[in-house]
C-alpha cells in the first residue's frame, strides 16, 4: 500500500504535477449581484474536477486542494453590462480572506469582464471562492455560462 493514495499507480490518476485540474463555471441563471455587497459567485457547473476538489454545493461554491502544492488560477467574471458609474470588482478569497493581490475591476468606459490569474500556494483543507462587489448602482448581474463566469485551476506542483 502506498502512503499517499494520489501517487498509487493503480488510481489510474494523471501524472501527480499536473493531477489537480477544475474548471467550475456558472450555468445560470445570471447571478444578481447587489450594489455594495461583497457577494460570493455561484459556480454551480463543472466541466472537469478530476479529483472532487471543487464543491457545486448551493452556498459552498469553493475549491479544496487535496495536496499541497502551487496552483495556477484564472478567475473570470462577465457583467452584464458595462459599468457607467462607479466599479465592479473581482477578487479571490483564501480561508474567507481576500487576496488583497488577487483582483481586477471595471469602470466607466471599460469592458464588462473583470479577469484574474496567478500562480498561489495552497495546503490540504485551504478553501478557495470567487467574489465580487460592485458600486455602480442599483443590483447588476453576472452572465451565466462556461465562456463567460468561470474558474479555472490546475496544479503545477
């Protein structure tokens, strides 16, 4: 018996550096995001998970590594509209902490996308969300579907 059941050749398991791999979205309906709250993004959808690290679980909407190791991030958020006034934001949370590093924004004049990607370490049992806030007015909403909101993750490491 192995020790670690992820190096067990008989899992049939991808290499192990590259064994992680999630790519989680919102299927919809769009998501309501309400002026000045900052407000978790529902990907409710995967289109692979190799190892069931991302929870779809109403309320959960997060990803929990399995092993330690450093994982390349690419978080997107589509609005459904550019933002006139005021800003909309995207940020990464790690345990319930925003990654004050981890964040882009839209304004006046600007594309309705918010995009993030980096390289961050994360350990066995760290939680990782997508979240947003806006300060453009009344509620805007998030558009649904793989293209558009999204989480990607991939372990390199």
């Amino acid at each position: 018996m192995y020790p670690n059941p992820y190096e067990s050749p008989d899992l049939n398991l991808p290499a192990k550096g590259f064994a992680s791999k999630v790519y989680a979205y919102r299927s919809g309906p769009w998501q309501l995001i309400p002026f000045g709250v900052t407000t978790l993004v529902q990907l409710n959808a995967e289109l692979f998970d190799l190892l069931a690290e991302f929870s779809v679980a109403v309320g959960t909407y997060n990803f929990v590594p399995t092993r330690a190791g450093y994982y390349l991030i690419t978080a997107q958020v589509y609005w459904e509209i550019s933002a006139a006034t005021g800003d909309a934001y995207i940020r990464l949370y790690v345990n319930g902490v925003s990654v004050g590093d981890a964040a882009d924004f839209i304004h006046a004049a600007r594309p309705q996308m918010c995009r993030i990607t980096q390289i961050r370490y994360l350990t066995p049992n760290d939680t990782l969300d997508v979240r947003v806030l806006q300060n453009t007015g009344a509620g805007k909403q998030i558009i649904a579907g793989a293209p558009f909101t999204f989480l990607c993750i991939h372990r390199l490491s």
